[in-house]
C-alpha cells in the first residue's frame, strides 16, 4: 500500500499531540485496532500476511468474530439470579432484583 493512503495513515501514523496512555484515552487507532485482533485470536503480527488472500482472511475473520462473540458474552455476564435466571449487571443490581423476590405478594 503506497505511504499516502488513508487506511495506512490510520493505521501505522503516530500522535500529533500529547501521548499514548493505558487508561484508554490519546490512544491512536490502531492501538484499539491491535487490542480488537488480540480479542479476535487474530496475531497483529501477521494481519498484512493474512489480508493478502481474500479467501484465508474470510475463514480468520469468520473465526475470530465468533471466538470475540463468545468471550463477549462471557464477559459480559454478570451475575444471574438463581430463581428466575436474570442476568444482572452488578453484584448491587443482583442483591436489589432480588428483593423482588421476597416481597409479599399483594391479593387485592
């Protein structure tokens, strides 16, 4: 890919100002690109070689997408109420669905 292209641009420049973080934010596209292919089991390392065969990058996009989904939805899961399987986005969110549960039930 020639130097002037956008994608390359995107991918492989560097910060114009302030600095790279581990918090999350100044961080440059393909540093969230990187972090997504790592998720993906895709090796940053190799994308170039991969994306040259359009059949090869299908099969490890395919792949990857469906190992990124379910540790998605395994990190995504919080805590599940044992009565009714709700799945709760915190440990406090459980303990308040839960007082659901217990109320007395009203017959009026």
């Amino acid at each position: 890919m020639s130097p002037n292209r956008l994608p390359r641009h995107l991918l492989y420049s560097e910060l114009q100002e302030g600095r790279r973080s581990r918090g999350g934010q100044m961080k440059r596209f393909s540093d969230n690109v990187k972090l997504l292919l790592k998720k993906c089991q895709i090796p940053p390392g190799q994308l170039e070689a991969l994306a040259a065969d359009r059949l090869v990058w299908r099969d490890v996009c395919k792949d990857g997408l469906a190992t990124f989904s379910i540790n998605y939805d395994q990190e995504a899961a919080g805590p599940c109420c044992l009565i009714c399987d709700r799945i709760c986005a915190s440990d406090f969110r459980l303990c308040s669905h839960l007082r659901i549960h217990n109320r007395p039930s009203s017959t009026s």
